[in-house]
C-alpha cells in the first residue's frame, strides 16, 4: 500500500490556509434581504469571480451581492489588487456596481478587444458590463441582444461554434411567484423547496462577431427545462470542441454533446451525469470539470444537498461516466453537509488536483427540526491520493477551513502570484473570505497564460515532466458555483526542473512544444494574434 507512506513520510508536507480577508482590504459584506417571512430567493446567496480587468497581471476580485429581491439595494464590488497583497475597492469609479438582486459572474473578452467583460446573473434584468481598456465599464445589455429577464442563476462565455468569437450559455432557475410563497413545517414557517415551482428554460446567445449576440437556444438544441444552478463548459470526449454541463436543482443534471457545428445533443441520461449512482436526481449546486486522475480526460464533480453527497463523476474515455462517489472516499464525508462551490484544485502543487468544497445550509432555523444539520458548516478539502481516491484533510488545513460560515460561491486563483492557488469565498448574509494558500509552493509549477483573453477560453494546456507526470487543463469562463475562477492555468509539478508545455486550439492550430525551466510564468499566443 503506498497511501500511508505517502501520509508518513518525512518528504511529504501539506498546506495551511489563512484568512487574509481583513489584511488584505476585502471587507464586502453579502446581504441576502431576509425579511424573516423565509422567501425562496433569499437563501441561495451569490458568487465571485478572479479576473485581471486591467490586464496587469494580477488577478482583481469581483463579488456579486443580493439584498431584499423586491427592493434591491446592496451594490455588487469590485477590488483592484495592489500588486502587494492588498486590494482597493474602485467599484464606483470602474462602473460595475449593479444592485440588482445578484446571483452569478462569468468573464470573458466578448468583443475580442482585448480586455475582459463582466456578465452578471440576477433575479431580473442581467447585465453585461464591456470593458472600455480604461478601468470602466459601460452596461451594454440592451443593445447587446442578452437582456435576460427571468431568474438567472449562472452563466459561461465559450465558442459553441468555434468561429472564434466567444458565445454566451445562461442558466435560468426556475418560475419563482411570491404569491405562492410560504411552506410550513408543522407550526414552523421554512423555506420552500424547488419543487415547488416549475423548472425554467436556460438560454443560449450566439456571438454576431459585431458586439452583438442572438438568441439561438432553440436552433442550437439547447431547449430542455430544468433548474439550474452551475454551468460549465469543456471538451469531455476529447473532439476539439467545448459541451456544456448544468447542474440542475431537483432536475437531471444535462450534457449537452457539441456535434462540432455549433449544435448539441443532451446525452446526460446515456452518459451517466444525469443522476447518481442510485439513481435518484440530486439538488446540484456547483460543479467542475478538470482531470483529477490525469488519464487525459476531465472528470466531473457535482455538489449537493445535505444526505445525497457529492458526486464525482469520473470519465471512462468511452464517452461514459462512473459515479464514483463513495469509492473515491469524498462521497461519504458530505453526507451530513449541504454543499456549493467547489473545485478540482492542485492545492499542494505534487500534480494531482485535490478537491475543495464550501458548505452552508439554506434553513436559518434548522436547528429547531433537523438533528443532522447546521446552520454554519465548515469547508471541506480532500487530499488526491494519486490511486483515485481522496484523504480528508479539512481539519489539516488551517483553522480557516473548519471556521463553520454559511458559504456559497467560490472562485480559485493565484491571487498574490507566488506560485500556489488561493480561494475566495462568497458568504450568505457575512462578509466575504480571501483564503491564501501558504506552503502550496514548496513544490514546482509552471502557471500558463493565452493571449489574447478570449482564446484563453478556446485551449487545451498540456504539460509534462521528465519522469512521466503529464496533465491537460482547460480555462473556464463561470463554474463553481455561479462564480469565475483564474483563467491563468497552474499546474503543481512536485519537484520537477524542467517542463514541456505546449497548446491545442480549438480551431485546430497547435502551438510549439516548449521545455522551460519551472517556478515561472509562460505566455502563448494564438497564431492570429497581433499586439
């Protein structure tokens, strides 16, 4: 057995992670607009996102806020990162402080100018803020063609038709009506579950090439009802071109097969994500898509509520996936919790993306009728153990993992530029958490930049090691859960010198196969690409 001396021995070592919130000037505050009468919307709190905005090289934070749904208020906030481990909140003066009931952010460079752009999900009218290259935005929703009024959730900016422009995936909840608000539990007044109100239609917006966007949701095959929560895109059957995963609320999960000309096919029932392992339908949350056993392919993993468990779908390179949930020893563990963002993340850079969660429940009140459950629950991260199971190292990790929060949207990057990946957090109702990873880079990297923004988002990374470790990445616009995470890609490579690295586009072009040295950043740039 290796597992224990991988565990035991004297090379081995972990990492902490501190709550460098207040240090780093991060003091956003979520507000949900409870009004104590327990309204559905007010529960599912609201994501974060990771980006460069003003192309310095250092990732910006963004965080989408609520308030009280029928009378919106709380101003959504962007931070500037100082290049010094502190941040400067310029929401005001960048423009991008909308204050609508705030759900999700996807970022992507639509418009392919260069400069990275803002879609935000609200309960309502969603806005798309475009960056102007001057540290503001102007809301161009309207003229746009993306002014979604229905209760969006999450969204993805990806090319569907591999035209080179960046197209747009939006994930709308479902027919919310206050009328028909109010659920009791014995004399007890509780939140309602989704099941109560119909599932909604997502929506699919294809990119004109003129900063323009059409509805095509219908064409594009892209029409099933069901209540969406987590969005993704990524090539899953390794065919150059990106599908689309949606975690569903009480609905089957979809996977929506790209058949290369910009239209899909949902095979999630065939493919084996729809359900889990028992075959029931799941309360997904959030969700990723990375390779967590570096076989060449990227696995899945869907959060759930409290007694359904995580799932984590491994991809069996024959189009199919497993539930591999509890023989992956992550099933388990969150049985008793109730779970949101989360990310297949290599978090102590040995090559073997590890997996963190946030969790929180939605009742306030759960105390009152559930033995089972909390109200504020602890974050989750467990160890990749290399054979295809995982360790619990939660409690390992640093007090500011097993600090119990009523956490919603998580996004992942590498915000201070040191080599290893640090977490932001979105909390229900508290203010936000900047968790830096300290000890991650101990062991070597390489962090791989695209140029320009949108083909960032049209790549496949590949790199590999002198002694045989390889592993493929793909960039994200969205995920999580209704969050955006660092488009830069960081990949551990335990105690390697020397890398190969080289790129796949989606329009069929390779890059050069480069050998670099490792603890560094390297940039590739699309074969179209002119400063």
């Amino acid at each position: 057995m290796t597992c224990p001396f991988l565990i035991t021995s004297p090379l081995w070592s972990w990492v902490e992670f501190t709550n460098n919130s207040k240090t780093a000037g991060i003091d956003f505050l979520h507000r949900n607009g409870a009004t104590g009468k327990r309204l559905f919307p007010e529960p599912n709190g609201a994501g974060c996102a990771f980006l460069d905005y003003n192309a310095d090289g250092w990732m910006d934070i963004y965080l989408v806020n609520s308030g009280n749904f029928q009378n919106p208020n709380a101003p959504n906030a962007l931070y500037r990162n100082n290049g010094n481990d502190t941040f400067t909140d310029l929401t005001q003066e960048a423009g991008v402080g909308n204050t609508s009931f705030g759900s999700g952010i996807c970022v992507g460079d639509y418009d392919n100018d260069g400069w990275e752009d803002i879609y935000i999900c609200n309960f309502g009218r969603n806005v798309l803020y475009r960056n102007l290259g001057d540290g503001t935005f102007s809301d161009v929703t309207e003229k746009s063609g993306v002014e979604e009024h229905s209760w969006s959730t999450s969204a993805t900016f990806f090319d569907a038709d591999s035209d080179g422009d960046l197209d747009l995936y939006v994930a709308n909840y479902l027919i919310y009506s206050v009328e028909t608000d109010g659920c009791q539990l014995e004399s007890l007044r509780v939140y309602c579950g989704p099941d109560n109100y119909p599932p909604a239609n997502d929506s699919f917006y294809r990119n004109n090439g003129d900063g323009t966007f059409q509805n095509d949701s219908i064409s594009a095959g892209l029409v099933h009802s069901g209540r969406g929560f987590g969005v993704i895109t990524g090539d899953y059957d390794n065919d150059g071109d990106r599908d689309i995963f949606v975690a569903n609320d009480l609905s089957p999960n979809f996977l929506y097969r790209n058949n290369g000309d910009g239209q899909f096919e949902e095979i999630g029932f065939l493919a084996g994500v729809a359900l889990s392992e028992d075959g029931t339908v799941g309360n997904g949350m959030g969700i990723d898509l990375s390779d967590y056993n570096n076989d060449g392919s990227l696995d899945l993993v869907v959060t759930n509520y409290q007694s359904q468990v995580n799932t984590v779908y491994r991809n069996d390179l024959d189009g199919f996936f497993t539930d591999v949930s509890f023989v992956s020893g992550t099933g388990l563990p969150s049985f008793p919790l109730l779970s949101w963002g989360c990310g297949f993340v290599d978090v102590d850079n040995d090559g073997w993306r590890d997996l963190f969660v946030v969790n929180g429940h939605i009742h306030d009140n759960i105390d009152q009728f559930d033995d089972i459950g909390d109200y504020a629950q602890p974050k989750q991260l467990f160890r990749n153990l290399r054979t295809g199971a995982f360790s619990d190292m939660s409690s390992k990790s640093g007090k500011a993992l097993i600090e119990p929060q009523v956490s919603r949207g998580a996004a992942f990057g590498d915000y201070d530029n040191d080599g290893d990946i640090d977490i932001l957090i979105n909390n229900l109702e508290g203010l936000a958490t900047l968790l830096r990873n300290d000890g991650g880079n101990d062991r070597s990297w390489i962090r791989v930049s695209i140029c320009p923004p949108a083909q960032s988002l049209m790549a496949r990374v590949f790199v590999e090691t002198d002694d045989g470790l390889s592993q493929i990445d793909e960039a994200q616009s969205g995920g999580s859960y209704v969050s955006h995470n660092d488009t830069r890609l960081l990949f551990g490579l335990e105690d390697a010198d020397f890398v190969r690295v080289w790129v796949q586009w989606q329009d069929g072009t390779h890059s050069e196969v480069i050998k670099t040295a490792t603890r560094k950043e390297v940039v590739f740039y699309h074969p179209s690409y002119s400063d």
